[in-house]
C-alpha cells in the first residue's frame, strides 16, 4: 500500500448483481478512520438518507473526541489475538498501553477485565 489507501463502498442488487451506487475515498493509511467517516457521509449524501441536525450533532462531536488511530487499532487487535491463544500476560500489556492512551475505551476495559 505504500502509505496510501482506498476504500470504496458499492451497492448492489442481489439478483441481477448491478451496481446500484458506489463512492470511494483516497488516503493515507493513518487516516484510515478519517477516511471512513468520509466515506460515511459520502454514502449518505449518495443514498439521500436524510439526517437530523441532532445526529449530525452528535456524529461531529465524536469526531473531535480522542480518536483511536490505525496504529492503536492495529494494537488493540494484536492485543485480542494474544488473548484468544491465552497469552493473557502479552494481552494485558497491549491492553494496558490502550487503556492509558484512550481511558474512555470500554472494549478495551472489557478485555482488561476478562484478563484479571
């Protein structure tokens, strides 16, 4: 990938196989969260879907919260991987880096406490 990426969304009628719509973005790989909440709203603006000032509130005020990057998700699923072949002390050391970094996570906070 070189440091960049796609990511297209297309929608297809399941019994012919046309493709009804369909939209991409472009970017870097460490946008990869901002590129899909663009991708999102590309979406909704090409299906029509009609949005409320309150969600369209609500969606903006997550984007400004502590965002989790590619990297941190990349960490967060080595972290599971660990758990689920029972390396319970490597899963709570990635799991301790994420929880310090995003307090507010509560998937990780969930593992976490599957570890104890």
């Amino acid at each position: 990938m070189l440091g960049s990426l796609r990511v297209d969304a297309r929608f297809i009628d399941v019994q012919t196989g046309k493709i009804l719509k369909a939209d991409g973005v472009d970017g870097e790989t460490n946008n990869f969260f901002k590129l899909q909440k663009q991708l999102t709203w590309k979406i909704i603006k090409n299906l029509d879907t009609k949005v409320s000032e309150e969600e369209k509130s609500f969606i903006a005020n997550q984007e400004k919260k502590n965002k989790l990057t590619f990297e941190d998700s990349k960490l967060y699923s080595d972290a599971l991987d660990f758990y689920d072949k029972k390396n319970n002390k490597k899963a709570k050391e990635l799991l301790d880096k994420i929880i310090k970094k995003y307090p507010e996570f509560q998937a990780a906070k969930i593992a976490h406490e599957k570890i104890k």
